[in-house]
C-alpha cells in the first residue's frame, strides 16, 4: 500500500513541476517579448537621431579627422542598427516559431541566417573573396545569442554612441556645407557615391596635405583592391572636388592594362586632360594612373623619374587590382574592400525597393535579405538584381529569383572552385540563366566583363532584355550592356555573352 501511495504523490509532484515549469517558460517568453518590443521602439527612435547626424556629416566639409573616424564609426552602427531592425520586423511578419510550409523559410531561418552573415554572429567566417568582408558558410553555433539578445546588445550600443556625440554635433554645425540635402534616402543612395567617406577623405589628405620645403620627391599614393570595388569612382569623385581643382592646375589621368607601351616622351600624350587652369601661382600637378595589373621596376622608375621635375607638392594616384604596385607607394596604400555585410544590405535594398517601404513587403525582404547575402559585396550584382527585382515587384518574382541565384552560385562555385563573386577570376564564363522563367532552357554564358567610357557606344542588347525575352540575340558570341553606372565616372558594364543549350 505505501508503495502505491509512493507512486501517486510522486506522479502529482512531476506534473506539478512540469505544470511550474511550462508556466515559468511562458512567463519569461511574455516577458523577452515585451522587452524585445520595448527595444525595437527604442531602436527605431535611435535610428532617426544617428541617421540624422550621420546625413548632415555627410553634407558637411569636416576636417578633423578624429571627426571622421567617429562619424566612420555611428556609420558602421546605423547600419547595423537598419540591418537588425529588418531582420526582427521579417521574423515577427513571417511568425518566427510557428509551423511552416512546405518549401518555405519561417521567421526564425530567416533571422537565423542573417544574424550568421552579419557581424554580430560569433561563429568563425572561414571563406570570403578577395577584398571581402569575412562571410561566413554555416549557422550560428549551438548556444550563441538570440535575436533578442543582439537586439538588445545593439541598442544599448548605438544609445551609448549617439549619447557621446554630443560634442561632435555642436562643432558639426560650425563647418560649411558641400551639397544640397537630397529629398529621399533613395535618391541619396541612387545619385551618390556610396560608403567610401572614410577613404575619400584619406586620399583628400594625401592630396592636400603640403610638403616640407626642399622636399625632392613626388608623393605617390596606391590603391589597391578587387576588379569592380569602386576604385575608379573614389579616383574620380576626389578628382571632382572643387578643393582637389583648385589645389592643382593641371589633372591628368592614364588608363591602360599596364605601362609596357608607354614611354617617358609618350606618356602625356596618352593622358586625358580632366582639369586645367592657368593659375599661374599654382602650376602642381595630379597625375592619375589606372592599371589592371603590376608595373615592372624598370618602366615605373623611368616614369617616376622622369615626373620629379615638375612643380613642388604635384601628387600621383595610381590604381590597380595588383597588391604589388603598393611597393611604388611614398604614402601608405589605401587597400579598398567590399561594404559590410549591414551596408551592402542598407545599399541593396534601397535600390531594389525604391521608395518603397520593405516593412511593406516582410515576405519580400526576407527574400532580398538572402539575394543580398549571396551577391558577395558586388556593386554590378547590386545594380543588376535590383533592377531586375523592380522590373519584377511581386513575392512570386523575387522568390524564383533568389532560387535561380542559389542555382548560379552552387553551379559555379562547383565549375571554377571558388565563389564566383569575382567575376573576371581565370577568364572562365559564368554560367547565367532566365530568372523569371518558371522553367529556362539556355545558359547565357558571361565572358570577361570590362567597363565603357559614357561617351563610347554600348550595346543594343541588355542583360534585363536577355531576361525579360525582349531580344533576338544573335548567333555566336556577342556584347551586352550588363548594367549602367549612375554615378561618375558613368561607366557602361559590358560582356560578351553566348547562349547555349542546357
């Protein structure tokens, strides 16, 4: 008998603990919500202030350059502060937790793989292209913080910053504005170049900084990074500053593959005058040279040399995918990579949705967040699958478009044995396809992509019009315009492309 009272009180002692657990578990889920709630509001208001602060920097000519690297900073943390507070709204819109359907992601797969690809995660990032932000391949680790969790460390940082900017903002309003508040965030993005502040003042720097008098030698600064990183439009953005035109009388600028045909007498002649005054009081000169690759000892140092006799304080940039040339540098070379994984997304969304708002759109967002993940930090990738994502502005759209990208990556990646986020690696062809298609049936094959000036002619024949079925492409191998850049230099990206049978 007293075994079997035994047996009953234990049995009612384990429900009541389960029953006292389950209402504990529940208690502190209302509870981590109502504080996950409580911190999104607090974000978004955190969010207005730092990106005010950050927009009127950007119109503003700040010299200090401590300045600058606390505005480089709030910058970093906005964007991660964008980049979180899409991931939360896409969970919570997709129900994180509940039950999903067939061959969909539910909230939770989405936050899980954002919060992997961004910076917060802890987990180790173990392959990335070169000149890439570290991404990583795999989840989280087991037992590493929640959303929540990041939400709340997030917020408490960008509180912390903006409460320390106080200073900064009093003596922000002290400088000169350098260009008219544009009316849209989307207009900002689309017009302007994106992300480079930071890199654009250091090259400002080394332009205006004077030398020491009695100084012999001309100041050469390299800059280094991935083919399509935006080397050419930092060149030409600082070229196009009124201080950098008012500064030098004369802006020169060499683009080739390389140096071998160029000789000391014929290197002027095969320069593009961009800027030309007659200030005689100022006869400095800047000489820009753009390469593709490294430049031997022996015609470098003809060239240098034969360049020491013009005016004291006339600088060189000089430009390549080539780390070597930074050996030719007088300053330290500025070594230019791929956005952040938060500013990467902050850029992509912007033009893939316009004006529009993505908490509009969760289901959409989700999906431009993994579109995004997947393009690697590629300015040509954000421009041509934004475009292509706004010529298509429906879920079903964008959701067999990011299918198709993980198609792309999978099958190249497997063909070439990397990521085939640098597109000009090996001189293979990529291997593209319709994207809108519920079933496509020719490869377009991409060979080298190289970039037009404005003024030279560009191809009948678009990417989007190979997509969308607009063309009759010819047989063979032929140009087509990829994508149109909107900011200076202007270029026009072209390939050639050949379609085949799958």
């Amino acid at each position: 008998m007293g075994f079997v009272v035994e047996m009953f009180s234990n049995a009612v002692l384990g429900e009541l603990v389960s029953r006292s657990m389950s209402s504990l578990f529940a208690k502190c889920e209302k509870e981590t919500a109502a504080a996950a709630q409580e911190d999104l509001q607090l974000l978004r208001r955190l969010l207005m202030r730092s990106a005010t602060i950050v927009e009127e920097a950007e119109r503003r000519r700040v010299p200090s350059r401590a300045m600058l690297l606390q505005l480089k900073a709030l910058r970093g943390e906005t964007f991660r502060g964008y980049y979180v507070l899409d991931v939360v709204r896409c969970r919570a819109a997709l129900g994180g937790g509940g039950r999903r359907r067939d061959g969909e992601d539910d909230g939770d797969d989405v936050a899980r793989r954002a919060f992997a690809l961004s910076r917060f995660n802890p987990a180790k990032r173990v392959r990335s292209r070169s000149g890439a932000p570290e991404a990583t391949e795999s989840p989280p680790v087991l037992g590493g913080p929640s959303p929540e969790v990041e939400l709340h460390r997030l917020v408490r940082s960008l509180e912390a910053m903006i409460g320390d900017m106080k200073e900064f903002v009093v003596f922000l309003t002290s400088y000169p504005p350098l260009y008219r508040q544009p009316y849209s965030a989307h207009m900002f993005v689309d017009k302007c170049m994106f992300g480079r502040h930071m890199e654009k003042e250091t090259v400002m720097e080394f332009l205006l900084k004077k030398e020491p008098p009695g100084a012999e030698h001309l100041g050469v600064l390299p800059i280094v990074g991935p083919a399509h990183i935006g080397k050419s439009t930092l060149v030409e953005h600082v070229s196009d500053d009124e201080r950098v035109r008012n500064h030098f009388s004369l802006i020169l600028f060499y683009t080739g593959n390389d140096l071998e045909d160029v000789t000391v007498s014929s290197f002027r002649d095969k320069c593009l005058i961009k800027h030309h005054t007659d200030n005689a009081s100022a006869e400095r000169l800047l000489i820009v040279i753009e390469i593709l690759d490294d430049v031997d000892d022996a015609t470098w140092n003809g060239l240098y040399s034969s360049q020491r006799s013009i005016a004291q304080g006339s600088k060189m940039i000089i430009t390549s995918r080539s780390e070597r040339i930074e050996r030719f540098g007088t300053a330290q070379a500025l070594r230019m990579k791929c956005l952040s994984v938060e500013a990467y997304w902050y850029l992509f969304k912007m033009a893939a949705f316009g004006g529009d708002d993505p908490a509009q759109h969760p289901k959409m967002a989700s999906l431009a967040l993994e579109m995004a993940s997947l393009m690697q930090g590629s300015f040509i990738f954000a421009s041509v699958g934004a475009a292509l994502l706004s010529a298509n502005f429906n879920t079903q759209s964008w959701s067999r478009i990011l299918t198709r990208l993980r198609q792309y990556t999978q099958k190249n990646a497997s063909l070439i044995r990397e990521y085939p986020g640098d597109i000009n690696a090996k001189e293979c062809p990529r291997y593209t396809w319709n994207v809108i298609k519920e079933k496509p049936d020719k490869y377009f094959m991409l060979y080298d992509i190289y970039h037009r000036g404005s003024g030279v002619e560009v191809p009948d024949i678009s990417f989007l019009d190979l997509q969308g079925g607009h063309a009759q492409p010819p047989a063979g191998k032929y140009d087509i315009l990829l994508t149109k850049s909107r900011i200076p230099p202007y270029f026009n990206y072209v390939c050639a492309c050949e379609i085949r049978d799958m």
